[in-house]
C-alpha cells in the first residue's frame, strides 16, 4: 500500500473558542442546570444525579440498584500505584493487595454551591491545656482565607476585589459565596456574561451584571430599583467564584432566607438561598418559597483542531485491495510449488462502470471508491481512520481533496 | 517565571506507565425488551440493524447502547430467493466477516465465515448468526477479556421465554494471556454455554475485543418458539430468519435476552516525571509575599536557615516554554535540611 506524505501546506492546527451558555436557576432548595427539569423514569430518576448537577459521562440513566443495576468503574492494583482519588494512601497500602479490585462509583457530579458567612475571619479557638489561655486555631470560613490572597491580587483590576479597602472590609462583612464547578465553564467565566436575577414571587426585584467586564457585579435593573448602579460584590472568571457583599434592600416584604433565624428583606447577601447550602422550606422561616434566582454566564472552552487535507491527485489512487475489486472466478495463481509463487499476471479488473442501458456493458474505466482515508504517523503506525458517510467515486482524471478534521 | 531551570535526565527521571481502568456495564435484560415499550428501540429505513438505548431515545438523556442484526452466509440453507431481504442478510454476514475474519485466499468463496472454536480451518462454521454490536461509549477502548456474560431465554414457548433455567453465554475460556486469536478485526475468543461441559464442539459464538462486537450463532435458539403466535403464527429460529425481516428477527432476540454484562477496558497512559530538589536548592522563593520590607519574613534571626513552601511545579519545554503546572495538595515546606523528589504524573 502506498503512503502519502502530507506536505507543508496540508496541515493545519486551529483553536476553536467557544462560549457555552450556562444557567443555574435556584427554587425551594433544589438547583436547575439549563432548565432541565427532574424527570422520573421507570425505575427511579431518570438522572441518579441530583437534579442541578452536571454529569461527568451521563451513564446510569433511570437506573435503581436490585433491579436495574449501575455501572462502576473498577482498577486492578497493580505496580503503577494507580487508584481512585477516594481510596486514601493509607487505605490503598493496607487494604488491598495486588490483584485486588479497588472499585468507585458513579455518577461523578458537580454542581454550584453557596456558602453564607457572617463573620468570614472568625477562627476556632483551642485551650493551652497548662496555662488554660485560649489561641485562635483553623478559620471557620476555609474557603474565605484560601481565597484572600487570590482577591488581593485582583484587586489590581477593581478595588472591589480588596479584602479591606476603603470600600469595605471583607473580613467582618456578610459574605455571600457561590463557587461555580470548572466543568460548568471551561477554562473561565466569559467576562461581561454574568447575570444575576433575584425574583420576589416572581417578579423581577434586582438583577446583577459585569457590564464593566472588571469583574465588578453591579445592579442594572429593575429600572429605579434601589441600589441600582451600586456594586453589590465581584466575580473570579478564572477560579470560578461570586462573592457577594451587598446587603442594601431590595424589596421591604420579608420573608425567610437563612436557616432558623428571623424573616429579613431580600439582599444579595441572600441571593442563592438553597444552592446545596442547607437552606431548605423546612429549615427558614415562612415566605422562603417566594424567592427564586436565575444565574446566566458563558464559559469559555478552547478546541485545538487539526485539519488535515488528503489529496487523491489525477492518476494517483486507482486500485484497490480489496477482493471484490478483481472479477469473480479468475485463477489467482498461475504457477505455485515449493519454491515458486507467481500470481496470474492477466486477471481482469472488475469493470464497475455504471451503463446507462439494459444488456450493455459500458467501456471499461479505471475508478475506484473512496470509503476511508487512514492516517498514519512517521514510522508508519496507523494512528487513525477518517471514514466516508458515502463511498465518492474517484475516475482516473479527476483530483480529489478529502478534508479531515480532528478535534484534539 | 523562574530564574533557573532543573533540566530532567530523561533515564533517570522520567518514565512511561500503562493504567487499565475498567468500567461493569450490567444491562438489565428488561430494558432491552419490555420496560419502555420499545420506544428505546431505533429501527430504520433501510431496514439493516436495529439500535438499542438505555432510554427512549427521542429524550437527550439517552445513552446508545448496541446495534443487533442478522445475517447468514450464501452457503446457509436459509439462504434463498423466497427468504426476506435474503440478500441484505447475506451480505451483513459477508461485511461482518470480511471487516472481522478477513479472507481466506481463495477465489470460490473467499470471505471466512464464524466458527465456533478459534482455528479458522473452515470447519464447525457457524452460518446463521445474531451479531450484537456494542457502543464504543461502553465498550470503551475493548471489552476486558473473560468478562462477557449473554444470559438467554431459551423456554420454548414464546410467552415464558425465561421459565426454564437460563442459557449463560460466556467467554469462559479466555483471560487476558490465552484463549483468543487475533484476527482482522482485532482479538476474538469463543462464547461456550453453561448448559454442557465446554468441549470443541460446545462453542456457540464469538466475542471480538476490540471491535465489541458478539457474533452468536441462531442454533442456539433451536427448538424454540421465537416469534408469538399472534404475529403470523409461532415460528422457530430458521422460520423467522427466512419469513422475518431483519428487524423483526432481531425483535426476537431482544424478546429472549435475560440479561447482559461485561466489563469495558480503557488505557491509560502516563508519563511520570520525578522533579528532585537537592538541599540546596528551592530554599528561596520568588513570590512578593516572601518577603517583608526587605527581609525574609519567614526567618527571625539572621542566621536560621532560609525557608520556602513549595506549591507548584513548572514544567518547561527545552526552549523554556511553559507547558504545564503541578499543583500540590498542601505546600511542602522546603529548607537546607532536607532533599524531595516530588512525582509528577501525567495522564494521557
């Protein structure tokens, strides 16, 4: 078989960038991805994920364990020290031996999650155990702290982002954090994406954007609205975070948004109440179901593709291996014995040329189909199959280009 | 951007491995047949296979899961002009063994047929067959060798297919090392049954590897009613292979599949660098915080020893490109003290 060199000018590598929309919306203490509501399927759910959560590889569909069991992925230990990342290296050292099944679960889920912090820098406090004098150990907010650094780097962008500023002092204020999963958005939240809707039994009461593009969350609508203009807290597009500091009213109905506690007017600081927070009808105070929160941005992912074109030039690629392509019944060999092997040298071609009439055989042509195109690397290993949707017919007089394109 | 370099020796440093993470795919036999009405059965209209979902497949939530199909050779004695689509059926048995058996060599019939033991000689050729061909979404790279498990109905009356105890195809002689052959479409090994000791004759099918493709011959239904009275009247396996179209045979297969199960392979292929930071190295760090008016805010006397918290690997092209970053954990603290080899793996 013959190979065929791509030249200088057949290869060509591009990025496709992409914003794919995203929505969250958040009701009665369940999330909603893309408006996809929770379905039931004969068995059980028709998502064994929750209903808000991306599904790594969507497998287990409508599936119940007993009757309708689910499929899990498994590793053989083995030299490589491969494992799962739950399986601790305490765990795979003396748990399993070689050999051993060591088995996860699926689905693999993601999806946004909130944490409402009203005294972000507050620590724990331990005993000296001899002096009995108290000492400030782990922060109670992780989150916070690990985010402090990353904030006061942003900062450079908007003051908003300072931890303390003459804007505000995060550290003591309310603090209202929504991290979104990286598998939501790609490599980072588009900037200038961000949508933010509070609704108050579905009306329209505030509604947040990044029309500066600087990360600042300012409030845009509704028209008149109070607070309309202020920037109510800041967006990380790279890490994937909202964090929300403003605590003006945006309505002066009060209703529930916090676990236990009292009836208060809706804030930002409030805004995602029920996002796997913990907040749910059963735990806030009366009025909580009259809130809901629509969250819309675009992500931003990057393709890297390879275009590839294959050229069947005039006079090139003409034959073929295949069986079929020399007429049935010839004698394949015309001399064999123990040390000669001769092929029959007059073995007509099959003729595959279409005639128009009934009883005639049109004027033999050389002509091949084209049905797959392989790729192979420089020591001649096949490394990938291009198929056809069609065979395309290729006459002896003709060029033909075949581009191939290759998502990496 | 650091201010120097640690050039890898790639004998020492860098080294390749090979992961096989696998995935069990049980297909519950009810899903097939039965829990969706159908309405998870693709037919089209070229009338050529038949595509089974785990959902119905006009949701988005639909995973596809196989494609069945028939087909015998022109040698078979169900082969016959009276027979329904008799010549697609020929030549979805002839493409199948063509792609996965290859040829013979010779010109009278030169494309091999599915036998039921690994020899390819010709003999115990099975001619008329049920193909199941898998999803590369489930199959992944291959299906694990010795992992695949056909559980059949085969009662001979129509309505109580699973009465009696069931047909377990199963590729009981083949493991990762032995029990398979390696053709054009890749390692195939033979599909034995639990009803009778495995012996050459005992073989009722083939399972290709790679190709995730389970060839089983329709022998194993004989003596069964495959097709209900209601819908042209009992029929066995030859009548509905001949009588039926593709899609009402493969109808009938579907009506017999108790369960199925396998387990799926994908490789992993990684690259390891072993990043070695001597103890006089990386005790410095180049981050602003690191220091505070001057001076190193880690150390209180002038004469400690410098500190550094490692948090991140850089690894560079030989023309000092960025390619790619290692993120610990937790930061490793680092002084003259002592030595690390952090492993870095990658996975491809």
């Amino acid at each position: 078989m013959p190979f065929r060199k791509f030249g200088d000018t057949d290869l060509i590598r591009n990025t496709i960038v992409a914003y794919p929309k995203v929505n969250f919306f958040i009701f009665d203490g369940d999330v909603y991805y893309n408006n996809r509501p929770d379905q039931d399927g004969k068995f059980s759910k028709v998502y064994s994920s929750e209903v808000g959560s991306i599904n790594l590889y969507e497998y287990n569909i409508d599936k119940l364990a007993g009757s309708n069991e689910f499929i899990h992925p498994f590793i053989t230990k083995q030299s490589a020290g491969a494992s799962f990342k739950t399986v601790g290296q305490v765990s795979y050292s003396n748990e399993f031996v070689f050999g051993d099944r060591i088995t996860g679960s699926y689905p693999m889920t993601a999806s946004i999650s909130r944490e409402f912090m009203t005294n972000p820098s507050a620590r724990s406090t331990g005993t000296n155990p001899v002096s009995g004098d108290t000492f400030a150990t782990s922060p109670t907010h992780r989150h916070f702290y690990a985010l402090k650094n990353r904030l006061n780097f942003l900062g450079q962008r908007s003051q908003h982002y300072l931890v303390s500023s003459s804007l505000g002092d995060k550290n003591s204020q309310t603090i209202n954090l929504i991290s979104i999963p990286s598998i939501a958005y790609g490599s980072q939240i588009n900037p200038g994406s961000v949508s933010l809707k509070w609704y108050l039994t579905g009306s329209l009461i505030g509604e947040l954007q990044d029309i500066k593009q600087n990360g600042e969350l300012i409030q845009v609508g509704p028209e008149g609205s109070t607070g309309s203009g202020s920037v109510a807290g800041v967006v990380l597009y790279d890490e994937g975070f909202i964090l929300l500091t403003g605590s003006w009213d945006l309505s002066s109905e009060q209703i529930g948004l916090t676990n236990g506690g009292s009836i208060t007017e809706p804030q930002w600081i409030y805004y995602g109440a029920g996002a796997k927070d913990g907040v749910t009808q059963a735990t806030a105070p009366a009025g909580y179901v009259s809130a809901s929160f629509d969250m819309s941005f675009e992500g931003h992912t990057e393709t890297q593709v390879l275009t590839m074109f294959a050229h069947a030039a005039r006079g090139e690629v003409n034959f073929s291996n295949n069986p079929t392509y020399i007429a049935h019944n010839q004698t394949s060999l015309s001399l064999t014995s123990s040390t000669v092997f001769e092929e029959n040298a007059e073995r007509i071609i099959k003729n595959t040329v279409s005639s128009s009439f009934e009883d005639y055989e049109a004027p033999f042509q050389r002509q091949v189909y084209v049905s797959r195109i392989a790729v192979y690397d420089e020591n001649k290993n096949l490394i990938g199959v291009a198929t056809l949707s069609n065979p395309v017919l290729k006459k002896e007089d003709q060029d033909l280009s075949f581009k191939i394109k290759l998502d990496i | 951007m650091p201010t120097q370099y640690e050039p890898f020796n790639t004998s020492n440093d860098v080294t390749t491995t090979k992961t096989l993470l696998h995935e069990v795919i049980p297909i519950t036999g009810s899903i097939v047949s039965g829990t969706y009405a159908d309405g998870n059965i693709k037919n089209y209209s070229h009338g050529m296979f038949q595509s089974v979902y785990d959902y119905p497949f006009l949701s988005s939530s639909a995973n596809h899961i196989f494609d069945i199909t028939v087909g015998y050779d022109e040698e078979s004695a169900l082969s016959g002009a009276a027979s329904v689509q008799n010549k697609k059926k020929i030549n979805l048995y002839n493409q199948y063994a063509q792609v996965l058996l290859g040829y013979t060599g010779s010109t009278a019939d030169g494309v091999r047929k599915f036998e039921s033991d690994l020899l390819n000689d010709g003999q115990r050729a099975m001619k008329e067959v049920f193909f199941i061909n898998f999803s590369r979404l489930i199959t992944k790279d291959q299906i694990k060798k010795g992992s695949f498990a056909l559980s059949l109905g085969t009662s001979s009356a129509f309505a109580t297919p699973f009465a009696d105890p069931r047909l377990v195809l199963a590729d009981s002689l083949t493991t990762e090392r032995t029990g398979f052959k390696n053709e054009a479409g890749g390692d195939y090994g033979v599909l034995y049954t639990s009803s009778v000791g495995i012996n050459a004759d005992s073989g009722v099918g083939n399972i290709f590897y790679q190709a995730g493709i389970a060839v089983i011959t329709a022998s194993v239904f004989n003596g069964v009613e495959m097709a209900s009275s209601s819908a042209g009247g009992a029929q066995n396996v030859s009548e509905v292979l001949t009588g039926s179209a593709i899609s009402g045979a493969c109808d009938a297969l579907r009506h017999r599949i108790f369960d199925l199960s396998f387990n799926n392979t994908t490789e992993i292929n990684s690259k390891i660098y072993f990043c070695r930071v001597g103890h006089n190295k990386y005790n410095y760090s180049s981050n602003p915080t690191y220091l505070t008016g001057g001076e190193i805010r880690v150390k209180d006397v002038a004469s400690d020893n410098p500190i550094a918290y490692i948090t991140t690997i850089g690894l560079y092209s030989s023309t000092n490109e960025l390619l790619a970053t290692a993120k610990l954990s937790e930061p490793l603290r680092k002084d003259p003290t002592n030595e690390l080899t952090l492993r870095v793996r990658l996975d491809y």
